[in-house]
C-alpha cells in the first residue's frame, strides 16, 4: 500500500513533470503475470525512471546499506527506495549472490516483475558492458519472458559522482548545452525456455548472457566493451585505459 499510494501520487507525478520522460515499447510488458525485466545502468536515477514508467510495480535489488541508515535521514532515504518498489539485498557475492537469485525467484513465482542490472553496476563512461551470468540462471529457472529495458541519456542527466541531476547538457562540438529529457525503451520479450533445466550448463548461461546483452546494446545503441564494468572501474581508479586492456585481453576482474 505504501509503494502504491507513493509511486502513484508522490514519486511518479513529480517526475513525469520535471524531467518528463520518454517510454517507448510499454506494450511489451505484460498487464499480469510474471516477467524479468534486464537493463542497461548508466545512473544512481535509473531505479527511479524505469519504476515510474509502467503501472505495473516493478521489484528491484538494492544495495542493504540503503535501507539501515541512521537517524531521520537514514530513515526517509529507506522510505524512498521502498516506495519506488527496491528490496534490500547483500550483493557482496557467494552466499548473498544466492539469496538475491532466490529473492527474485521468489517474486517472479508470485506473478510479478523482477528488474535486474546484468552488468552488476553502473556503467563508468556512458558504454554497455559485460552481462553477468546470474541474470541468465534466473531467466531459465524462472521460465518467464525476458524483457530488454534500455535506460537513454540517464548518464547525462545525473552524471557519475553526482546526487544532484543537471537538467543542461553539453555535448563535444556544440556551442550551446541541450535540456536532457531521459529515455526508458522496452524491448520485444525474449525466451529462453529452449534451456530448460540447463541452468548449471556454464556454456548455456554465458550464451543466454550474451544474448540479453546484445538485445540491449542493439535497444540502447551503446558501443559494447567486452569487460565487467568493476574491473572498468578498477582501471579507470588506477588511471589507466580501459581500450588498452581489452585491446590486450585482460578483461577480468581481479
């Protein structure tokens, strides 16, 4: 009740009227019944666009430290994130990775939608990177549509490091900086269900994996680099070119 009267008089009003954003491909994602929504993630503000851009609740994963804050702050930042439908989830790896497969699980055997970041983390520089493969795992355990969400220009519009959104964009060659309006695309559902009981096959998941991300990128028109976006990061934090590295096969993280 709390999500429903939040999202539906607070959250989704006062976005749609400041930064009005544009959903194309709504029709894809079914009135009822489950489906795993996967998508791009360029921004902190993505978990807040693409919740609002559908009647439907859609559950999202969310970093546990969100939600144990201290004080009053600690408190409404909690608040926040419940009503725009994210759970609190330890994604630290190993036994937590687990709970947040099974978590999902969970609500998408209730019929619901389930949103999930493949790459595992905000992209470093506005490009589409490497999808996880626990993604793949729940798509075929799960047996539901899988469908491609495209987050446009959130980057922009809430650049890295930045709480604050800037509503002016300036981009190479231009004199004059641009209104950012964000974009959610919903893609055509994908089915995987030709992998049936083939979810511990390591082949199948990065195939399945791949086959997401090759949706996305082809939704969104964001170059593809072949590396995890943490080991991106790792580079870009020592000062060094993530180019190069791909260029040279070392794309893993370390």
């Amino acid at each position: 009740m709390l999500y429903l009267f939040l999202r539906r008089f607070l959250v989704a009003p006062l976005v749609k009227l400041l930064f009005r954003p544009k959903v194309t491909g709504a029709e894809h994602v079914p009135t009822d019944g489950p489906a795993l929504l996967v998508s791009n993630h360029l921004a902190f503000c993505d978990s807040i666009f693409l919740p609002v851009s559908i009647p439907r609740q859609i559950v999202f994963p969310a970093k546990s430290e969100y939600f144990t804050g201290p004080g009053l702050k600690g408190k409404l930042v909690a608040t926040f994130f419940r009503s725009v439908g994210q759970i609190p989830i330890d994604r630290s790896g190993g036994r937590a990775s687990l709970a947040a497969l099974n978590t999902g699980l969970g609500i998408l055997e209730k019929g619901g939608l389930f949103g999930i970041y493949p790459e595992g983390t905000r992209s470093p520089d506005g490009r589409l990177y490497k999808g996880k493969t626990g993604v793949a795992r729940m798509a075929i355990v799960a047996g539901v549509p899988v469908i491609p969400v495209a987050m446009i220009d959130t980057h922009k519009l809430q650049p890295a490091g930045r709480m604050k959104p800037t509503l002016f964009y300036r981009e190479k060659g231009r004199l004059l900086p641009r209104l950012v309006r964000p974009g959610v695309a919903f893609g055509e559902p994908l089915d995987f269900s030709r992998y049936e009981g083939m979810e511990r096959d390591r082949f199948v998941l990065r195939s399945v994996t791949d086959e997401i991300m090759y949706a996305l990128m082809d939704l969104s028109g964001q170059e593809y680099v072949d590396m995890y976006a943490d080991k991106a990061k790792e580079l870009l934090k020592a000062g060094e070119s993530i180019d190069e590295h791909v260029r040279l096969g070392d794309t893993k993280a370390s």
